[in-house]
C-alpha cells in the first residue's frame, strides 16, 4: 500500500473523529431535556392526532397539559372526561369535567323544502362556490352540499345523503373535533351539547331574511316571529337578525317550543312520538 493510500485513510480517520467529538459536544451543549411525563401523557391520548383540542396533534397537546400546570383550558373531545381523568393523574392535577359535544348542521334547507332557483356549473366545493355564489336557491345562508365537511372528517361521521341536498353528522361517530365547523364557509355547523340518547332540539336554520323572503326560499327557515323565545321558560332562545337561536347548554328539552314554530324549523330529534291529546283524537276520528 502506498504511503499517499495510508496518508489518505489516516486524514480523513483524524476528520471523521474530530467530527464526531465537535458533534457530540455540540449535542450535548444544546441538548433539551424533556420531561417525561409528556410521553406518558400522550400515551394516554387517544392518537387521533385531529386538532380538536385546539393543538397541532396529540404530542403538542401532551406538552401543553405538562407545561401549563392546570387542565382547566385543556380538554381532549375525542378522548372525554375518562382521558382527561386519566391525563390528571398523571399529572397530579384537576380535571374539569365537561359536557359532550357533538358537531350539526343548522340546515334542514333539503331539496323538498329548498327549490332550486339555478345551476352552478364551477367547481364542487363549497369554499370555492361560496366565493362566487351564493348557491342553487334563493336561500344565500343555505347548505352548499359539496361535502366540504365531508372531506374534512377522519371520523366517517358525516353522511352525503345522495339527492338530499344537506349531509347528515353521525352522532355515535362525531368525537367534536371541530374539523367540519372549520370546513364549512356558510357557518353552518357548531359543536352543541349532546344529550342522553342522541337527542336535540335545535333551529335548522340561519337564514337572516326577514320573513316573507325566507320563507319564500325555504318552507322551514325560521321567521323570526318570536313564538318560540315566548314559550320557553329557560332563556334559552335568543332571536337576532331575523333569526331564533336555541342555547343547548340552557336548553332542557322540554319540547315545548317545536310546536309553537309555524314553519317547523325547529327540530326535535330521537325523541319518541308526541302522545296525541284526546281533543286531537276526536277531531281525527270525526274527520274519518
């Protein structure tokens, strides 16, 4: 072997070495020392890595929960109460129980109740027709029924419901993660309280028309006639803009305004059937 062959190997033995012991220093110097209690914490968490605690995956919101001392503003919607009990042991914290929250769209506008007045012949997606149209009806506050939800879900928890006109949340699949309110350019879906067995009253609707307009677009968007906000004793409906809006967090459904609502737009959903009144019964059986 020639001494420059030998000369070689040992220059870059002495680099390659020196390299290493820079590197080493350096790693050591700047090196951050992480507690491992995030580990556990995001052990804990359910991995659906979907955003809806309001951080950018399940590790972030394990680093947040360490490093902020309380659990107060921090919540899991996937995981729930039991994960965030668990996460508080952990740490040696308090949880905050808090209600469930399952995601629905405020638009009962179908194509039975919703006339289609036009065409629009762009591209399909909700965000880029809502810059540039204000949809197939006269209702402009309406469901575009692209699907931009749809896409937006990693949970399977929202249905298209093919030549129904507005998609279908899930509510045994929905885990709150928000992804679909983000999606949706009309503000049309919120995260509400989730009551036992699935049920709900809620206003299908954000229309802002005044009345006659509304109804004319939709044979179910509110009115705005107050009826409903007068037959509730819970303060739990509010009207602006033309528009009655139901509190789920004050609601106790009762069931006492659907009734009242002369268009139907409030639903009242997984209930069992109204007993029908015996005055109801008669003027039934006279009709006959």
């Amino acid at each position: 072997m020639s001494i420059t062959v030998i000369y070689t190997i040992a220059t870059l033995s002495i680099i390659g070495t020196s390299a290493a012991v820079i590197l080493f220093f350096v790693a050591q110097k700047f090196k951050v020392n992480e507690d491992p209690r995030i580990d556990q914490v995001e052990e804990a968490l359910p991995s659906a890595n979907c955003g809806g605690c309001g951080f950018a995956g399940c590790r972030a919101f394990a680093e947040a929960c360490v490093k902020n001392g309380e659990l107060a503003d921090l919540y899991c919607p996937v995981g729930g109460n039991e994960t965030m009990n668990t996460v508080a042991s952990i740490l040696g914290l308090e949880a905050v129980k808090k209600d469930p929250r399952v995601a629905f769209i405020r638009c009962n506008g179908t194509c039975d109740h919703r006339p289609k007045t036009s065409h629009f012949d762009g591209a399909t997606t909700c965000a880029i027709a809502s810059s540039v149209y204000s949809g197939e009806s006269d209702c402009q506050y309406g469901c575009l029924g692209y699907g931009d939800c749809y896409d937006a879900c990693d949970f399977d928890a929202i249905d298209l419901r093919e030549g129904m006109g507005v998609p279908l949340i899930l509510d045994d699949k929905c885990v709150a993660c928000g992804a679909c309110v983000d999606a949706c350019p009309k503000d049309l879906i919120e995260l509400r309280k989730k009551f036992p067995k699935d049920r709900k009253v809620v206003v299908a609707c954000r229309n802002e028309d005044k009345g006659g307009v509304a109804r004319k677009a939709c044979s179910t968007a509110c009115i705005g006639c107050g009826k409903c906000q007068k037959e509730c004793k819970f303060d739990a409906i509010t009207i602006e803009n033309n528009l009655a809006y139901i509190d789920s967090d004050k609601c106790k459904l009762c069931r006492k305004c659907p009734p009242v609502c002369p268009t139907n737009a409030i639903l009242e959903l997984n209930f069992p059937p109204r007993k029908i009144k015996k005055e109801e019964k008669e003027e039934c059986n006279t009709a006959k």
